[in-house]
C-alpha cells in the first residue's frame, strides 16, 4: 500500500486496524496533518518511521498500538504530540523529537517498553501525565532547562 505524493492529510480513523499491510509504509513528504487514530492498531511495519518534516498536527492516538514502529522522528513542525499518540507501540526502541516541539501529551509513549533512547527537543515546556509509564527500558531522560511542568 502507498500514499501517493500530493496528499495533504490523513483523516481521523483512517487506516485504523487494518492488518494488511505488509512491509514498510512510506507517507510522503507532503502530508501536513495526521488525524485522531488515523493509523491505531494498524498493522505496518517501518524500521525507521520519519514523520514528513511538513507534518503540523498529529491527532489523538495516531499511532496507538503500532507494534511495527522501530525508530521514530518527529520533525518541529509538530507543537504538540498529543495524548495516546504513540501508547502501546511496544516495538518502538529510539524517539528523536526536534527541535519545536513545546507539550508531550499525557500517555503519549505510555506502554512503550522497548523504548531505551528518547531525545527531547530543546523547546519542551510540558510534559502530560503517565507520559513514559510503562517504559521500562527507558535508561536516561534528560529534561531540559525550558521544562514548566510535569504530570499536570
């Protein structure tokens, strides 16, 4: 399955559950906005998930239960990675957010255990509840100097 260049966004729901899908599973650099569970236990796997450097708004729970995600970037463009975005992606290892990024919605990595490496943008103001529970390989969480609140 492909996404053809051109497509802007990907609607709420979208590919959720579907099982189909084998191999990896490009999104081209056109998209701007992911909606809520677009992609939730949809069954793909990307060794190296780059979010399109153009993507704007992630929806709710975009990713939740993508077992099939090994490493993951989330480019600046995205302010806020909101709640539940990635809960459940039990096969993620590495996380990079760049820099731009502000909130880390509550439980948005929850569930993550194979999680060991996750570098924070350095425009981190908040970070939500239960946002890393769960990630119990999780070995170093540098917060950064901007850091406002935690858990609220």
């Amino acid at each position: 399955m492909e996404i053809g260049e051109g497509v802007t966004s990907i609607g709420k729901n979208a590919f959720a559950g579907m099982t189909a899908v084998q191999g990896a599973f490009p999104l081209p650099s056109t998209i701007q906005a992911i909606g809520a569970s677009a992609f939730e236990n949809a069954g793909f796997y990307s060794e190296e998930l780059n979010l399109p450097t153009g993507l704007r708004e992630l929806g709710t729970a975009a990713f939740r239960g993508c077992d099939g995600i090994v490493k993951l970037t989330i480019p600046g463009g995205v302010k806020e990675i909101p709640d539940s975005a990635f809960y459940n992606c039990g096969g993620i290892t590495v996380v990079t957010l760049k820099d731009g990024i502000e909130e880390i919605g509550g439980n948005a990595f929850n569930g993550c255990n194979a999680l060991q490496s996750l570098k924070l943008s350095e425009n981190i103001k908040e970070i939500g509840g239960y946002a890393f529970s769960g990630c119990t390989h999780l070995q170093r969480l540098a917060l950064t100097e901007g850091l406002e609140r935690i858990g609220a």
